[in-house]
C-alpha cells in the first residue's frame, strides 16, 4: 500500500516504487488514494474532488492529483512489471477532502474548510441517524 | 518536485554487505523505512484482509563456495560501464541476505528447490561480447525483454539466436514452475533463465540482477568486472499476494500492525 492520499506522489516516484518492488518480487500495489487531506484522482463528473479537494496535503503541502491519463499510465507501468494495481477510495469516513469539495455531501449543506494537517473533523454534528458517528 | 534516492549499503566485513538502505524523498524529508524490511521474510498466514502485508518471495540461493575469477575478456570490454537506467533502485546483498532468504526457505518448507551442481565453484562473467539475452521457446518480445535490456547498461541485444556466453531466456519452462517460478542456472560457460510465463522470466532477471555485484544497481558509470557466482536456482512464490506497507509515520495503523507482526 502506497499512501498517495496523505501525501501526494507523482507519477514518476510512484513508478519509482513499482521499479523498487517489483525488483523484490512483489505483485501488488495498493493505492490509498483519497482521504481527509487530498483527493488524489480525478472523477468525471465530480471535478472539485481532485482539483480542489485535492489541492492540499497533511503537512501544509501543495498536494496534487491523478488525471485519468496519469493513472492509466501507472497502472500500465505496473503490469510491465507484474504488479497489479488496487485502487481504494477511502469511504464513508476519511472524507473530509470530499466533503470540503462539494457542500451537499454534509448533512447540515455546509462545506468545511480544507485540512492541510494530518488529522479529521465530524462529519455531522446535528442529530441525524448518524449522530455521534465521526471520521 | 522531490526525488527518491537511496543510501548506500554499509560495508560491515570484506563480503557481507548489510542490506540497510533507507529510501529518502528530499522534497518532503521523510524516511520511508529500511529497504531490509522488504527481504524480510514473513511467516504468518495472509488473511484476505490483510492487504497490505508483504510476503516474502523465498528466493533460496545456494552459498555454493565462491570465488571471483579474473576477468576474462578484454579489459576494455570489461571497464565498460553499466549505467542503470533504473531509477529508485535497490541493492541486494551478497552472503547476508543470501543467508536470510535461505533460512526463509528453510523456515517455509522449502518453497524454493536448490539444486547444488550445475554451477558449483563457477563463476559466470557478463561482457559485451557474452552478453546477450536470448530467448528461447514460445511467446512475443514484450515487456520482459526489455526489463532485461535495462539491467546491463551494455545495452545487451536481445536475439533470436545465442552463443556459449549468453545470457538465455527460456519460456518454454515446464508448467510445474506456475504462473510466477523461475529456473535459474548460472555456469562460467553462461546463463539460462527458464518459465513457463513472462513473470517468471522477469523474476528470473530480477534474481541475476542480485547476483551481480551491487554497483551493477548504481546510477553512474561504474567499472567491471561483471560476475555472478555459479548457481542452480529453482524458485516459486510461496504466496500469489505479495504486497508492502508503506504510510506516513504515525498517520496510520495499517502499517503498524504489519510492523508489529513482522519484527
């Protein structure tokens, strides 16, 4: 597993790590590609995700995201060398990045700011069937 | 943008090489943890769960007695350089860790067969005029000739046809070596690297690789000799999920537990 999320690694380092691995035989890489501090991959449709919810990092960074090309491309370069890509989408907590993205995925419609700090907020705090449940 | 790079292994005696290499990205000054714990062999059962937990690949290589014989092509040939394109890479080891995946294998039941023989006492020396990748047998040029192009830096070429001296690529391997074994043989007289898939092939060469002294991994132009001690290598992945954990420190737990069940 290779957390991208937290902090963003761009193409070329992640093809670093797939030349490191694959050289010690290991097959698989799992990608952690969205959390409270950065979405990493850019989704049709959804475009705030990875360009502003993923335009900071957990340690005060730029941040930074995968386009769908960019991704492609890591998956091809992985199977060049016998890796297989996992991707994972980190749900329903660890989505503070999403939620600062899009005002409609908070249950009282209101955005948080962005974290650029390792760390997470509620994700509600009214009293809806979720209440006392926390990222 | 940060970039990777490696510190080099300590030198502890005159033939053990301590596998400590720590990877550094500058742009942000984090450690990403030792190398070592990649070749660290893991023996708990992998639960389906568990994706992040790394299985060692029980590569067993005979400590078959060894010696460096002198070069035996011309020098000139033989200070050619190897200039490794690639990037963030890591050395193995010579007798230390050797040591380590042979008691692995051992500790797993032997996942790997070692075959004393073919290659005892010999020593197999790569040059420009031995040195090239021959394959053998059914499949395509794809993917694993050109890893195998990438390890030389004499930019050996790979071909239809070989001499006594090549370095041969065999997919015609029975089908017991699975999707991902390998046989290697290494001889004074040459190399032959035998799957029955293409991953097999490209573990095979990623096996040679380590077989060669570690400058042959260095990203500037380093001198011969060339050499790979004499083995007889059959080798398959004890698990078919082989993974590693890596995170920020102290940001997750899922790493840790892999820490914690492997030290």
């Amino acid at each position: 597993m290779l957390d991208v999320a937290r902090h963003f690694f761009p193409v070329s380092q992640v093809e670093n790590y797939l030349d490191l691995i694959s050289m010690y035989k290991i097959n698989t890489l799992h990608l952690h590609l969205s959390d409270n501090d950065g979405w990493r991959i850019d989704i049709n449709g959804w475009p705030r995700l990875a360009r502003y919810g993923g335009s900071t990092d957990a340690s005060r960074g730029p941040g930074g995201f995968y386009t769908q090309d960019d991704y492609r491309e890591i998956v091809r370069y992985a199977a060049s060398r016998h890796v297989t890509i996992i991707p994972e989408i980190d749900t329903p907590g660890h989505v503070t990045a999403a939620q600062a993205s899009y005002a409609e995925l908070n249950c009282d419609g209101v955005a948080p700011p962005l974290l650029n700090r390792a760390g997470a907020r509620s994700a509600c705090r009214s009293t809806s069937p979720t209440s006392g449940w926390t990222t | 943008m940060s970039a990777c790079r490696l510190v080099p292994p300590q030198r502890a005696s005159e033939d053990v090489i301590q596998p400590r290499i720590r990877i550094f990205c500058s742009g942000t000054g984090l450690i990403f943890g030792d190398v070592t714990e990649l070749l660290r062999p893991v023996d708990v059962p992998i639960r389906e769960r568990d994706i992040g937990r790394s299985a060692g690949f029980a590569v067993s290589i005979t400590p078959i007695a060894w010696r460096r014989f002198p070069a035996r092509s011309a020098s000139a040939m033989m200070r050619k350089v190897l200039c490794l394109t690639v990037s963030c890479l890591a050395v193995l080891v010579r007798a230390g860790g050797e040591r380590r995946a042979g008691r692995a294998a051992a500790g797993a039941g032997g996942a790997a067969a070692v075959v004393d023989g073919d290659g005892a006492g010999q020593v197999f020396t790569l040059s420009r005029r031995r040195g090239s990748w021959r394959r053998a047998g059914r499949g395509r040029r794809g993917s694993t000739w050109r890893a195998a192009a990438a390890v030389d830096g004499y930019r050996l070429p790979v071909t239809n046809f070989g001499l006594p001296g090549d370095i041969r690529l065999d997919l015609g391997g029975p089908s017991s070596l699975g999707d991902e074994g390998y046989r290697l043989t290494v001889t004074a007289v040459g190399v032959e690297i035998a799957a029955h898939t293409a991953a097999g092939l490209y573990y095979g060469v990623q096996t040679l690789r380590q077989l060669l002294p570690a400058k042959a991994e260095a990203r500037t132009v380093q001198s011969g000799p060339w050499t790979a001690r004499g083995v007889a290598v059959k080798d398959t992945p004890r698990y078919a999920w082989r993974a590693r954990c890596w995170t920020w420190p102290g940001t997750s737990s899922r790493c840790r537990r892999w820490r914690t069940t492997s030290t």
